[in-house]
C-alpha cells in the first residue's frame, strides 16, 4: 500500500507506527521509501486489536523537504494486526 507524506523540512526523520494486535506472532512490516527499504518489524502484541501503541520502525530515514511517497509492505502470509498511521519526527 503506498502513503504520501508532506515533509516540512529537509533531515532525517524518526519512523514510528501506531499499531495493535491480539496475538504473539501477528506478523511483520517494512516501509520502503525511495533509496531506502527499512527492515522488517514485528508487530507488537496489545493484547487487543482495538489497543493500539506506537512502536519504532526506524531510527533514521533521510527525507527531503516536500511531498514523498513510501510503500508499507506486509511480510506474506503475516497480516493479523492493524495500523492506524505512520508519525515522522525530525531528529
């Protein structure tokens, strides 16, 4: 699925996601952002689909100032946990 974020400004940038998940072993992510893929995440287990919390996608993604577009990428066969949106904080 690909998202478009407006970046206020030129830097590196601090990924996270809001997610949740009922179970242990509900699957893994990544997001791929032009010259860069992130690894692998796991997402954590809430306990509940409806108890979201934000967890670390990557410590740094360089990102230029203005409109980019990043892909997030289900690892197959892993999709039982939800993600309500991505948040970027320039470090």
């Amino acid at each position: 699925m690909k998202y478009t974020v407006a970046i206020p400004s030129s830097g590196t940038y601090r990924v996270k996601a809001r997610t949740s998940s009922k179970y242990a072993d509900a699957g893994s992510f990544r997001l791929e952002f032009p010259g860069l893929t992130t690894a692998y995440v796991r997402a954590q287990n809430t306990t509940q689909h409806e108890a979201f919390l934000l967890q670390d996608v990557s410590g740094g993604v360089p990102l230029n100032a203005g409109q980019v577009t990043f892909t997030f990428r289900v690892a197959a066969g892993q999709s039982n946990f939800n993600v309500d949106y991505f948040q970027f904080e320039k470090i």
